[in-house]
C-alpha cells in the first residue's frame, strides 16, 4: 500500500487531486485506515491515474471520464475516436 503523498508522486498528480477523485467517485483508494482516515492506495491503481490524465488529454470532462471507466476497450476506443473528431472539427 502507498500514502496518498507517494502515490500521487508515482502518479504525476497532486494529492488534492486524488481527493477531488475519490469525491466525486473517480478513484477512491484502495483502504482508508481507521484509526488515522489516511488514504491508502494500490499501485495497480496507477493505471486508472494515467487513464484518467489520458481522457483529460483528449478534452473529456472528469464527469464523462467517471462514465467512460468502466467501459469496455473497444467502446472507450470509439468514444476516444468521436472525441478526437469532435476536437478536430472543432479547431476549424
């Protein structure tokens, strides 16, 4: 188990934005320790972490991420693909 601070360092994001995450139910961590109310997470985790800095890369809001996640690859490939011609329309 990583501490917030190490996992959002491992991840290239802030620790207030890994609390935002588990907020609105993005990524919550994988224990919260009872006696603290420190979060702890999983370094598996770290694959959400950069998806979710991916789909922000492609203009998705964190609301759609939330809905995107848990999709299967080849529907998160096609709404990747809408997305980028969205973008791209969107420049010209």
């Amino acid at each position: 188990m990583l501490t917030i601070g190490e996992f959002a360092n491992l991840g290239g994001v802030s620790a207030r934005m890994l609390r935002h995450y588990d907020k609105i139910g993005l990524l919550s961590p994988a224990h919260i320790g009872m006696e603290n109310g420190y979060r702890y997470y999983d370094d598996t985790q770290l694959s959400v972490v950069e998806q979710i800095e991916a789909l922000q890369n492609y203009g998705f809001t964190l609301t759609k991420i939330k809905e995107l996640l848990p999709l299967p690859q080849r529907q998160l490939a096609e709404e990747i693909h809408v997305q980028r011609i969205k973008v791209y329309a969107d420049l010209n």
